[in-house]
C-alpha cells in the first residue's frame, strides 16, 4: 500500500511539474507575441519603441526630470532680414576647350 502511494504521489508530482512548466511556456509565448506585435506596429509607423509607462507616479518622475535639466541659454539679438528676388541671368553654355593631344 506504502508502495502505491508514493508511486501515486510522484506521478501527481511529474504531472503538476509538466502542467506549470506549460503554463511558464504559455504566458512566455503569450509575451513574445505581444512583444512582435508591438514591434511590426512600431515598423509600419515608422517610430520606435517606447518604453511603457504606467502608474500614478509618472507625472511626478516627470517634474523629477525637469528639475535637474539645465536652463535654456539665451538666445542672440534676432536679425530681419529683407528678401529681395534675384533674377535669373540666362544660362550661357561655356565653349568646350581643347584638350592637348597627347601624341608621339
């Protein structure tokens, strides 16, 4: 009877171990799909991938980066400048040159 018992508890242990290592390989596969997914997206978009953000605390991660970046130097004097149309001379082919002959 004692032999039939552990018999039965480690086939229950064989299955069980076989059962969460499916269910590790599902939700690994369920993740690579998402992954491609969202990368083919990105491709026809033509913009890369961003990394997700979620939660309450992104705006105050954003404030947190803000604080530390440097101050905007300041801009020159702004110069106006007056646009004139310049008209086009006429293209005037150039005559070919003689290339001396190199002959002996």
């Amino acid at each position: 009877m004692n032999l039939i018992s552990e018999l039965l508890t480690l086939v229950a242990r064989v299955v069980r171990a076989a059962l969460f290592l499916l269910l590790f390989l599902a939700l690994l596969l369920v993740g690579l799909v998402v992954f491609g997914v969202l990368l083919v997206w990105s491709l026809l978009r033509g913009r890369p991938l961003q990394r997700p953000t979620m939660g309450v605390f992104r705006t105050a991660s954003d404030f947190r980066a803000q604080a530390f970046k440097r101050q905007a130097e300041p801009m020159g004097e702004v110069v106006d400048v007056e646009v004139r149309e310049v008209p086009q001379q006429p293209h005037q082919p150039q005559p070919p040159q003689q290339q001396p002959r190199l002959d002996r």
